[in-house]
C-alpha cells in the first residue's frame, strides 16, 4: 500500500506511468481527479507522459472530487478554475468529457446527489486521484464524515479554512461550505492513488499510517479498499520512517 519515492517529482513520474498506461489500454478511462498543490507536479507531468506518447484523451471521461460553494467556475481559486487551467486545457480535454459539481447551483443539495448518481450511471470511477488535508480529510469529507456519505455539502472546518485560506486574498474570502464526493463515491472507485508530499503532511502521513479505520481519520477508510496506493515523498515519510524504519513499511507496500 505504501511507496515512499525522494521527491514530489519522482511521485509524478510513476504516478503519470501509471495513469498513461491505464489510458493507453483503454482510451474511455473514468477518472476521478483531486485539485490542490499536491497535485500539480503530477499534472504537469502528465501532460508531458500523453504528449510525449502522443496518447489520445479524447474518450477519457473525468470526475472531479469537490468545488466550494459560492465560486463560479470562473473565478481563479475555483476547482473548475484551477483544473482547465492545469489540465483540461493543456490536454485539449473538452467540456463534455469533465465533471466537477457546480458550487453556484441554485439547489447544492440537488446537485450534490445527481453528482453521485451521474458516477454510477457513467459506470464508475477506474482510477480516483487523492491527495489528503492535514487533518486527514479526504476530498472535502472532514473528520466525523459518515462511510456511507455520498456527494454531499459540507461545511469546512477551521482547519481546512486556515489551511486553504493561503490560495485566497484574505481569510474572509475563504468559502464556508463545498460539494464534495463523499467516502463511499470514493470507495467505488476500482483504483485509488492517494499522494501526499512535503514535511507540513509528515503529522498526518503518521497519523494515517498509525490510525485505525475510523470517521475520525477519513483517509483511514482507504485501508478498507483492496486496490489502493498510497505514494509519500521523505519528507512526508519522515515521522514514520523515525518511528517504524523502511522495513515495516516495505512489509505493506
Ligand atoms: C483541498 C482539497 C483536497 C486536497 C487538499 C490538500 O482541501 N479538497 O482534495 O487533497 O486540499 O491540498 P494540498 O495538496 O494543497 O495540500
């Protein structure tokens, strides 16, 4: 389950080799995708592995994990914002092919559950992207979120708000609440790469590493899928790799 790789960019490299593999196999790939600094390097590097393999996305289908409510997918700090810009255009990926829950819908809670419904009714997710908040949220689910949870609206927590308030002008620009897949959206998904890079994640990284399933930890309900990988940069590994040394860790990957 566990990798522990040098850097945010050798994470990149093997996560993008496994994402352009699936794609070459079967070019109507579902896939589900995360926003968030973590995953730049990992689109930046995918856009160079499809380029350079001149493989085609035209039948690739996307699902994206969350959205704050109250941003158009105009404005810059959006999730709809920040994906055609690291991805969906670079890639030349089309509106028709991406999903992503819209934050300025007139009925969220409406659109929070025909979110779920249009993953099941497209079939599923293949590969769901992850990366993790630093109290362990995964999307936009907050510690205490049910398992059973689908697309839902979710109120942030203090925590996710500091933390997230840096990609705003100021804190009170931050948005309250999000549409966010919920765990068991998550959980459907037949691959789950979740990657969690930097010296700020090492707390959380041990956390998850040591914690037992609960809604406590969301992240923690990944040790209940059979298909999951989990990718650490050191930094992000140096708690635990302190505490329980690289054999335990290579005896779960
Ligand atoms: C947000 C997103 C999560 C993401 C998390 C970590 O809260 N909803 O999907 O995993 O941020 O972000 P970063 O990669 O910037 O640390």
């Amino acid at each position: 389950m566990y990798h522990i790789l040098k850097n945010p960019e050798q994470i990149a490299y093997q996560v993008s080799q496994l994402l352009t593999q699936a794609l070459s196999t079967h070019p109507d790939l579902h896939l589900g995708l995360a926003t968030g600094s973590t995953m730049k390097p990992v689109y930046t590097e995918l856009i160079k592995q499809i380029h350079h393999q001149s493989l085609d996305c035209s039948r690739l289908t996307t699902f994206n994990l969350d959205e704050y409510i109250g941003l158009a997918p105009e404005h810059p700090q959006s999730y709809h914002y920040f994906m055609k810009e690291q991805l969906f255009v670079p890639l030349n990926i089309q509106t028709e092919q991406v999903h992503i829950p819209c934050g300025v819908a007139t009925d969220t809670d409406q659109e929070a559950a025909a979110y779920s419904q249009e993953i099941e009714q497209a079939g599923g997710i293949d590969i769901q992207l992850l990366g993790i908040g630093t109290n362990g949220h995964i999307g936009f689910n907050e510690p205490g979120t049910p398992f059973d949870s689908l697309t839902h609206v979710v109120q942030l927590s203090d925590n996710t708000r500091i933390d997230n308030s840096r990609f705003f002008e100021s804190f009170d620009e931050m948005p309250t609440h999000a549409i966010t897949m919920g765990l068991e959206d998550i959980m459907r998904a037949k691959h789950i790469i979740l990657v969690v890079t930097g010296a700020h994640k090492a707390q959380v990284a041990l956390d998850l590493y040591e914690s037992e399933v609960t809604p406590q930890m969301p992240a923690s309900i990944l040790k209940n899928h059979s298909n999951v990988q989990v990718f650490l940069d050191e930094a992000a590994a140096k708690l635990i790799i302190e505490k329980y040394g690289h054999e335990l860790l290579a005896a779960n990957s």
